[in-house]
C-alpha cells in the first residue's frame, strides 16, 4: 500500500529563533518523519491482524470484561500480544522513531546552544519588563520532573547552564518528526484551529485577556494573539527555557501582545488578573490525577462571568471502545513516558467540570479540526497522522482526535 510523504523538512518555518539545520540534519529529519508515516500506515494494520490471529485465542472473557480494571487499559491485550513479532517490530520501531527523532534534533540545539542565546539577547534586548516573568524558585510540578515527556531527555524544563533554551529549540525541531508535518510549518494547528473554530462559532465573542495554559514556545499561542489582536495574551509554562526561547521567537515573528509567565498550571493565582478565554492544547494528558482537577478549579476561579475554557485533548474511553483500541491509545502511556495517559483515558470530563465549578448547561464538547496554514507544503505532501490508526472516524462535532480532529471539551462561566 503507498505510503504518503510527509512534507520535506525545508518546509519547517523559519522564526527568528529557529535552529540552523545542515543538509545531513535535514535528510536525517526526513528519513524519521518518512519512517514514521510508514510505520503509521502499514504495520499499524498487521498489529491488528497479531491481535486477532495471535492474542485473541489466548484471552478469556475475563481477559475482554470491561469490568476488570486490567482490561478497561488494555493491560491484558499487551501481555497476550508480546509475543508477537509483528507487534514487537511495530512497538520498537516506534519508540526507536521517537529516540532517534529527540537525540536527532537535541544535538542540532546543542552545537549552538551560544548561538540561541545571542540571538534572543538581540531580539529581546528592548523587551518590556514584563514581557518574560521567570521564577527561579518555581519547583518543577513532579509530573514533569519524573518524567522526560515524549521521550525528550531532560524534558522541557530542564536548563544545562543559565538561560539556555536548547529544551525548547529541541521541541521546536522534534515536533515536526512526532506530528510528520501536520501540526503545520509552525506547528501551531492546534491553536489555528482553535481560532477558526471561534470565528465560526462564537463569531461576536472577543476575549480581552487571554490565558493559554501550558504553552510551550508558544506555538499553539501566537494563532490566538493574532485572532484576537487587541487582547492581551499571557502564555504560561512551569519551563523557562520555553518561555526564554518562546518569547523571542514572537518577537520575531512580530508579535507584542504575548506575556511570556513561568508558573505551575495547578498554583494559577491572583497576580496573573482574571481572563476571558482559558485555552490548553494537548496539556492535560501531561498533567496528575491529583493536578487536573486542582487546575480545573484555577481556571474557573480565574475566568470572568462570560468567560470561556476550551481544551483541545485526547478524548476519553467510552463504554463502547474495545479493548484493543484501549490498548492501542495507551501504548504512550506505556512506552513513551506519556504516565497519565491510563487514567486521562478514563475520566468523564464533563463530570471533572461540574466538580471544578461549572454548570453542567454551561459545559460543552466538541471536535475542532486542525488548521493548516495553506500553500506552505509542496502538493505531493501527504496529510498523516501517527495516531490516525488509533480512532474510528466520529462525527467532528460530536468527540475524537484521530488526526483529523482535535477532542474539545471546555465550558462558559
């Protein structure tokens, strides 16, 4: 079965911070997102095939009960499954992919780890003081400590040397591998979607402050400052190489009405002000089930009356998902230092924002499609998602990332 290409990695946009990448480096990048598309698109089918000529036999019914905590994460189809050479050659390319794509791109940030900093010296050399909040004595929430997220050695918090920024330079690179192209140049689809989705179906609503939890580099944030332009737009992170690099990144691109502010998403307090529009982008699932409902109170605590929250996530199980579709979406939890997948997969999401405040008439789930920035990849780029497998297709409207559409959930106040 052909395999679609995705974008060459020349097409990764250029910001003012963007790391230089050599002719090797970019072949490289290219063989691992190229590798990555075909391990989505055809030995995903021949785990199936594993599962139903090789696992299957070996379950019991009790093995396939949803009522038994083991099957409700799809714990007992990886234990039937290992075996497997099919499933052994799928599950280890994958989680080589992902090795190789973060070591790939954390050494093009490495040998100019100096660089990145002059750069963003100049760039922000007539930054307002408010522009980037650092907090040295801000303790790293466990959830990230513990774990180097995305298989991303040190994860994004971590600093080699005062202001170094090489955490994120290396997400910024590593992302266009994981995604295969399909976050867009700029890796922000998520947050064009989301403005898109606004724009389509709020169209009068226009947020003045602005929160977008979690925030990264920015990526997902910059869409929203552009939608909403007159807004003030505070991006949060507890990393502050993100915050460092994201801030002189919008600068770049010529944005000024981004706060970049370092801080725990679940310790959100007065200082920040209140807002109207609370946004997170694939945040949660990187969070505790300690953290999450604390975070959803923040956000209430912290939205004005009209206030919106919205959340673009994996969705959760419903009681019809099958067991192995459960063990498929929980192979990250398992293998990609993705913890709290397991138990984000089983949370009732509407219930968590009742607990946190909201009335339940106010609550609302949705599908949001990503947004492409057009005319940016060449026509023969194919459209992939490396969780594309995973999903049946659901209506958009009604639930289910699967590639084409982002799970959203949220609520007004």
């Amino acid at each position: 079965m052909p395999v679609p290409l995705p974008a060459d990695s020349r097409s990764l946009y250029r910001h003012g911070m963007t790391p230089d990448i050599n002719h090797d480096e970019s072949a490289r990048i290219n063989v691992l997102a190229s590798l990555n598309a075909a391990v989505a698109a055809t030995l995903s089918s021949g785990v199936k095939l594993a599962y139903e000529q090789e696992a299957l036999p070996k379950l019991t019914a009790e093995d396939l009960d949803l009522s038994n905590p083991k099957a409700q994460t799809g714990a007992t189809v990886r234990e039937a499954i290992r075996p497997s050479p099919v499933y052994q050659s799928w599950a280890s390319l994958r989680r080589m992919i992902q090795e190789m794509n973060r070591q790939t791109a954390r050494h093009i940030a490495l040998r100019q780890m100096g660089d990145l900093q002059e750069r963003a010296d100049v760039l922000n050399g007539d930054a307002n003081d408010d522009a980037l909040t650092l907090d040295p004595s801000l303790n790293v929430p466990r959830y990230l400590a513990n774990a180097d997220n995305h298989l991303q050695p040190g994860g994004y918090h971590t600093e080699i040397e005062p202001g170094d920024m090489t955490a994120a330079a290396t997400y910024d690179v590593a992302t266009f591998v994981t995604a295969m192209g399909m976050f867009g140049p700029k890796g922000d689809s998520g947050g064009r979607g989301m403005a898109k989705w606004l724009a389509e179906r709020h169209p009068t609503f226009k947020p003045k402050r602005i929160l977008d939890i979690g925030a990264a580099h920015g990526n997902n944030t910059l869409p929203l400052a552009a939608a909403f332009p007159e807004a003030e737009v505070v991006a949060l992170d507890a990393g502050a190489p993100m915050l460092r690099y994201g801030q002189a990144r919008a600068r770049s691109m010529g944005f000024s009405n981004v706060r970049f502010v370092q801080g725990a998403a679940e310790e959100i307090d007065d200082s920040l002000g209140t807002f109207d529009l609370i946004q997170t982008t694939m945040v949660f699932h990187e969070t505790s089930g300690t953290a999450l409902p604390e975070i959803l109170k923040r956000i209430y605590a912290a939205l004005n009356p009209g206030g919106l929250t919205t959340n673009l996530e994996q969705p959760n199980f419903t009681p019809d998902t099958p067991v192995f579709d459960r063990f498929l979406r929980n192979w990250d939890a398992w293998y990609n230092n993705e913890p709290f997948w397991v138990q984000l997969h089983g949370m009732d999401f509407q219930a968590a924002l009742h607990t946190a405040g909201f009335h339940p008439d106010k609550c609302i789930e949705s599908g949001v499609n990503p947004d492409l920035e057009p005319d940016q990849y060449p026509s023969w780029a194919g459209r992939i998602s490396r969780h594309d497998h995973e999903h049946s297709k659901p209506e958009p409207a009604k639930q289910g990332y699967n590639g084409e559409s982002w799970y959203l959930f949220g609520a007004w106040k």
